[in-house]
C-alpha cells in the first residue's frame, strides 16, 4: 500500500513537479522525463483528495508529462534554424516561471512576517526630562565677545543685505495703497470752487498730490460738470484747466 499525500502539501501540478527535481536534485534543464513521470504517476495515484476539479488540474499534468515521454522516445524533429527540437522546452519554460512567482510569494511573505514583529510607539520621556532646560552662561557665551569684532558681523550682514538688492528694480520705488473717496473729494471741490469761484486745476491741487489724488479729482470734477455746478476752459491743449463756479446749477 502506498503512502497517502495530502494535497495542501501541493499548491497545483507544477509545484508537485518541482517538488520531485528539487528531491531528486535534477538539473530542471534536463529533467529525465521517464523517472519523473513514474514519480508523479506514483503520487496521484495515492492522493487522498478525490475532488475532481483539483484532481482534473493534476491528471492534465500526467497526461502532458505522458505525451512528453511518449516524444522523446521517437526521432527528434529540427527547427527552422537547424536545432533539435526538445519536447520538454515549454514544461521547463513554465516551471522556470512558477519556480520565480513562488519565490516571491515566500519573500513577500518573510517581509509581513518582519514587519508585524516591529512595533512603533511614541516617545515617552519621565515630565522631569522633558521639561529639562539646559541653562545658558551668558557670560561664557560672550566671552572674546569684543565691540571690534561685533562691528565686521555687523557690516558683513550689511554688506549681504546690498547685494540682495537689484539696482534695477530699487529704483522702482514703493507702491503704496492710497484710498480716497470720490464723494469726500466731490464734496471738497465744491467747497473749493464756492469759496474761490474761478481757479485753476492745477491750483487747486497740494503741492504734493499723487497721481491716484489728481485722478480722483479729475473724476469729481466731471461729477460737479454733470451737475451743472462747475464750468470748466482749457484754450489749448497741454494749458491748465481753469475752472468756474457756477452758483445756481442745473434748474
């Protein structure tokens, strides 16, 4: 009587098959077709499982193990390139690449193993070593500390901070954000222009007023216009701008 082989021992056919080359230590380049077919003959027939659609996978491996034997056995038939033909090619091309995903599958497996054995935790220190400060000798810190060396610190910073500077764009001057309301400036005109009567638009500007200020007032004194209360004269192009009270408005 033989002895029974579990099947979970076996994940398919080719791990059976390569099961046998690794115990005999065949060369899985020149596996002697006629012994390892006795050998797998030899242990399905005492497989204890009797489920056929996992027995099926294994009897098509003997049935391909049987028709290889069978090849060998008669003359050998040559290539296009001259060579012979070996009948056992695709079985040792197949067993090649179930031999490397096996390997892997192990690998990968070795790794979750590792790496379930690691474990991480956060960093516990005792309340008297985390709140330890070290405490710092002003004196020993500032010690050779003298006014001369201070001063070449003081102008190699400076000298860093010049040449951070692009001598084309400082000379762009700051964009400041300056508001001014069109109706406070409206307002402002009309108390201009009533106490003056006529004057000029370039009188009426500060000394000082920026180009957002003249623009505002242009605005406001096209406001006034619509309103009937201002009349302005420019007899040429390019003069100042002289303008008029007009104490009654629009009717």
């Amino acid at each position: 009587m033989g002895i029974p082989v579990k099947l979970d021992v076996f994940d398919g056919p080719l791990d059976l098959l390569l099961h046998l080359i690794e115990k005999n230590k065949i060369d899985i380049f020149d596996i002697p077709i006629v012994e390892i077919t006795g050998q797998y003959m030899d242990i399905i027939t005492h497989m204890e499982n009797k489920d056929m659609d996992i027995m099926s996978e294994f009897l098509v491996m003997a049935a391909t193990l049987l028709k290889i034997k069978s090849k060998m056995l008669l003359p050998k038939e040559k290539k296009e390139n001259g060579e012979e033909e070996d009948p056992r090619e695709e079985l040792v091309e197949r067993l090649l690449e179930y031999k490397t995903f096996k390997y892997a599958a192990f690998e990968l497996k070795d790794l979750q193993l590792d790496a379930s054995k690691q474990l991480f935790r956060k960093v516990c220190l005792p309340d008297e070593i985390a709140s330890y400060k070290e405490e710092v000798n002003t004196s020993e810190l500032l010690s050779g500390i003298t006014l001369n060396k201070l001063q070449i610190v003081f102008n190699s910073v400076m000298k860093r901070q010049i040449d951070k500077i692009d001598p084309v764009r400082s000379k762009f001057g700051q964009i400041k954000k300056e508001e001014i309301s069109l109706e406070e400036r409206v307002v402002y005109i009309e108390d201009y222009a009533s106490s003056h009567g006529r004057f000029s638009f370039r009188a009426m500007l500060e000394d000082n007023a920026s180009k957002t200020m003249v623009i505002v007032t242009f605005l406001g004194i096209l406001e006034l216009m619509k309103a009937g209360k201002l009349e302005i004269v420019q007899e040429n192009i390019f003069d100042d701008i002289l303008i008029t009270y007009n104490t009654g408005g629009l009717a």
